[in-house]
C-alpha cells in the first residue's frame, strides 16, 4: 500500500473536500481522484461517498481512515528517529526567486544541492520580489529567495548575503566622475527604472526616504523587467538606473560606472524564506540546510 495515498486519503477525510485537500497537497484535483479510485481497487470497496454537504466515510472507509491516521504516525516517528543517508534523496525542490538572487545566486547553490545529493532536481522560477512571499504562502514553491521582508506572512528569513544598490551610468555621462551625486541632480535625466514590484527599486524609495530625500517626480524613460536589461539599456546609451553591484559586475560593461547617492551606500540583505510550519519534505528540509550552511560558510570566508 503506497504512503502517499494514505497521505492524501487522510487529508481528503479530515478536509472534507477532494478540491480543498488538492490544494493543500499541491496536486490536481483529478490526481487526488485517482489516488483514491486506485486506494478503493486495492481493497476491493468503495471508501467514500460525495454529497451535497462533502463526502461521508464508508464502513470499510472508517476502518482504513483508522488504519492510515495509525499507521502514518507511526511511519513519521520511524523516519524522525531514522533520517537516513541524505545523498540518496531524490525528487524536486522547487524554488520562486527574485531577480537578484535568482540569476547571481540561486544557480550556484542548486549546483552544489546536485552535486551533494545528486538524485535531487531544482527547478527555479524567478519573478519579480512582491510575488514571491504570496507564491510561497499559496505553497506553490517549497522555498525562496529575496531582496526585502515580508512582514506579518509568518515566514521564517535566513540573510544569505547581502548587496550594494548602484547607479549604473555611461562612462560618458557627467555623473561618471563624481563619486556620489545629490537625488536631486536626477531630475531631468532619462531614468531607467524597473517594473513595479520590484526589490531593487523599492529599496531605493526607502532608502532615500530615510535620509529624507526622494526620487525627482518625472516619468521614467523606460520600465525594464531585469537587472540585465537595465545594463544593457545603460550601456546602449538610453539612460541611467538603479542596479544591484552583484548584477553590474556579472554584466561587465567597459561603457557603463557605478555612481553613489550622497548619504552612504545602499545595502539591503538577501533573505532566504520559507514556511517553517509546513511539514517540508526531507529534501526541502536538507535544501534549506544546505543553503544555510553554504551562506554561513561564505560569511567566514569574506571575514
């Protein structure tokens, strides 16, 4: 008898709904379907009957509603008191980043997750920061990655690293040979900026906020959906913007500089979010671990 059907059995019962337990185990409604037709043939009797009102246990699907809510606990304690050997997991992490982490970070650290365990597969979705908490949230993705907080989401944040905010202007412009310009001098420039919802751009705002100075009002020459674009644009002489260090530096460029606002860098954290209520899968668990160990790691290196 597989495992997994008595998990979504169980969760079917105790939800009430075919549909509501299939979201809740990020499967297709027809997949739970099927879970149970195929659980209903290996016991030869039907187990449940949909009404009106939700379903309603059988007879012989109260006697296997007991044996499985028994027989998962006991199969969850084994497996808590025997982890076993990690670097034979297999299955997939899947992981929603923002943009920053997931093109300059995220890659190498799903190489060395394969390297170490290498039954495991990742696969990476990137998006722009404000999707990110709520796709977790919908349990959508199993962990991600990003440039600011999500207060209030009950998410557990790991800092992994960290990243300097940067305006990227052509070497010609008469902003490259000051090391840092007053916010106001941006007014009148054709600025580059990135699409709403994003990290990079939102710390920006706050950052200059907090030094009681804004961005001019004026309408962006462009909306841009990436790091990359922004330096290319920059690069193609359409304008200035704000980039990451981390993105300026991967996209080396003899045509574009780094230029400062007065007031000290901008840094902002790159966290590491996931559920820390959710009953993860060891896979996820040992990813996560992984991604601490390789952040913390890293840290002492740079010191």
């Amino acid at each position: 008898m597989d495992i997994s059907r008595l998990k979504t059995f169980c969760a079917v019962v105790n939800i009430g709904s075919f549909t509501e337990a299939a979201q809740k185990l990020d499967l297709s409604q027809p997949g739970v379907s099927r879970q149970i037709q195929a659980l209903e043939q290996e016991v030869g009797s039907t187990l449940l009957l949909r009404q009106a009102r939700g379903i309603r246990l059988t007879a012989t699907g109260a006697r296997l509603f007991a044996f499985a809510t028994e027989t998962l606990a006991s199969y969850e304690a084994f497996l808590a008191k025997n982890p076993g050997d990690a670097s034979r997991l297999s299955n997939t992490v899947r992981i929603i980043a923002s943009t920053t982490p997931g093109e300059y970070l995220v890659p190498a650290l799903a190489a060395g997750f394969s390297e170490k365990y290498p039954g495991a597969h990742t696969e990476i979705f990137v998006a722009d920061s404000a999707l990110v908490a709520g796709e977790l949230i919908k349990r959508r993705w199993d962990v991600g990655f990003t440039g600011r907080r999500a207060p209030g989401t009950q998410l557990a944040h790991y800092v992994i690293d960290s990243d300097e905010i940067v305006l990227a202007v052509p070497v010609s412009h008469p902003f490259a040979n000051a090391p840092e310009i007053d916010a106001a001098a941006l007014a009148g420039e054709r600025l580059i900026q990135r699409e709403d919802g994003s990290g990079t751009q939102d710390t920006v705002k706050d950052a200059l906020r907090a030094r009681s100075a804004d961005l001019p009002e004026q309408e962006a020459a462009m909306s841009l959906g990436s790091t990359k674009a922004v330096v290319y644009a920059v690069d193609s002489g359409l304008g200035i913007g704000f980039v990451t260090r981390r993105a300026l530096d991967a996209n080396q460029s003899a045509n574009v500089t780094a230029v400062r606002i007065k007031g000290g860098p901008i840094v902002r954290d790159l966290y590491m979010i996931y559920q820390p209520a959710r009953r993860n899968s060891e896979l996820v668990r040992a990813f996560i671990e992984f991604t601490i160990v390789s952040s913390h790691s890293a840290s002492t290196n740079d010191n």
